[in-house]
C-alpha cells in the first residue's frame, strides 16, 4: 500500500476504511485509476475489515472475489470500505466498496464481494 500512498483511514469492529490520493502513474490509457489499482484496495479493506473480528494475530487470504464497476475512477481521492456482512466457521464474506471524491462529492465506482479465510500466523524457525 506504500506503493499507492494508501492509508487507513478508519477501523471499526467489521469496519475498515482505506483512502489513496488520485495519482496519475497508477492510471490507465484513459486517465483514470486502473481497475488493478481500485480492486486491490478494496479487497485490502476487505480483509482488515474481516481482521477486525477475528482472534489476535489471525491473518487472512482472499479465497474469492467479484467486482462490478460502476464508473470510471476519476477525482481527487479514492475511498476504499470493507464490511463484514457474515462470519462463519470458516470463511467471512464481505462488501466492499469504492469511492472517489471529485469535488467534494462522493461517486461510487466500484462494488465488491469477497470470502476470506483466516489463518493463523506461519512460525518460522
């Protein structure tokens, strides 16, 4: 998330928020924020946001994802939100959404969902 000059801009239990200042070097030929570049970040909040309730020192891997975009990602910052919706046994399925502010309005273009696994940290030796 370095690379992208991403932050995390808000956690809550089920709840995280990622925010990334639009820039150009991460677009695509048309000017607008690669596709690559909006998903990774959702799916980023998304599995902080499945962190939030899990046990201490879980990790989590993205088993399975979609996303629908909805416009193209152009303004000045991108807000990328997880949410828990369901926590099972073995998996937790989430939303995910993606924002830009663009004149201080808030425009949807991205909408995810996504199944993560939680695992505990490898020990190494």
């Amino acid at each position: 998330m370095k690379l992208y000059g991403a932050t995390l801009a808000r956690v809550e239990p089920g709840a995280v928020e990622i925010t990334m200042p639009f820039n150009e070097e991460l677009t695509q030929h048309h000017g607008y924020l690669h596709a690559a570049v909006v998903t990774a970040l959702v799916d980023n909040a998304c599995g902080f946001a499945a962190m939030t309730i899990s046990p201490a020192g879980m990790e989590m891997l993205t088993v399975e994802y979609k996303v629908n975009f909805l416009a193209p990602a152009s303004g000045e910052i991108l807000i990328a939100r997880g949410t828990v919706k369901k926590a099972g046994k073995t998996f937790i399925v989430c939303t995910g959404e993606a924002v830009m502010i663009h004149e201080g309005k808030e425009r949807h273009v991205a909408t995810m969902l996504a199944t993560m696994f939680p695992l505990a940290p490898r020990i190494s030796n």
